[in-house]
C-alpha cells in the first residue's frame, strides 16, 4: 500500500507508457490474438494447483494460477468447481475478450451442471497426499 500511495500520479509518461505496453501484451498480443487465432469463445485453465503442504518453516509453495493474464488486461475471468484431489476442491477458470461476461457465465454454467463437482465445504483436519 505504501509503494501504491507513493508511486505519483496517472498522468506521468512513466506511467501511461507502462500502461500501453501492458495493455498491448495482455491483450492485442495476448488474449484477443489467442482468442482470434483459434476462434475461440473463451479460454479455459486450472483455476491453481492442488493444494499443497504447508511448510512451517520456509512457509507455503504456491503451484501457481491462471488468474493473472485476464486481470492484468482487465477482462472478465470466472472459475467454477471442477473436481477433487486428496478431498481438496479444484477449479477450472474461463476467461476471454473485452465485454465477454454473458458468454462465459453461460459456459461455466454450463460446465459447472454437467460437471456437478460442487460439494459442501468442510474442514479437514489432515490430508494425506502422499497415499
């Protein structure tokens, strides 16, 4: 917070050329040119990873995610339950061009009844990942 408050205004060529350049790869040259290139209506990916152990000593390992090319060109991205793994809720993610929200709502609707991954939350107080 302190870096976002101290960074200046949005108005410096600093910042509208760093804005530009992230605006033309995240999305020209990025979700509208894969978009285009395949015709596709969405892009769909693991929502993250399984999760994972925690380490208590060097602290969590994150496996990544597919949440940041569509928030970093600002386009509509939804994930819905996809599976399990060890008892562990997995989710898979649609994302896609500019003004695209009705389309993706209707495919991971879609997805999300045909799937019927959803189950109700838990607490799990140990899971074996190595069984």
């Amino acid at each position: 917070m302190e870096m976002a408050q101290a960074k200046g205004p949005l108005t410096t060529k600093e910042y509208k050329d760093a804005l530009a350049t992230n605006r033309r790869l995240t999305r020209k040259e990025g979700i509208d040119a894969v978009i285009g290139k395949y015709k596709l209506d969405a892009i769909c990916a693991p929502t993250a990873g399984p999760a994972w152990v925690t380490d208590w000593v060097t602290g969590d390992h994150d496996s990544g995610g597919c949440s940041s090319p569509a928030a970093l060109a600002g386009y509509p991205h939804i994930t819905v339950p996809a599976g399990f793994k060890f008892g562990l809720p997995l989710g898979i993610s649609f994302f896609g061009a500019a003004w695209s929200e009705p389309k993706l709502i209707k495919i991971a609707f879609a997805f999300e009844q045909a799937r019927k991954a959803r189950r109700r939350p838990q607490f799990l107080p140990t899971v074996d990942f190595y069984a």
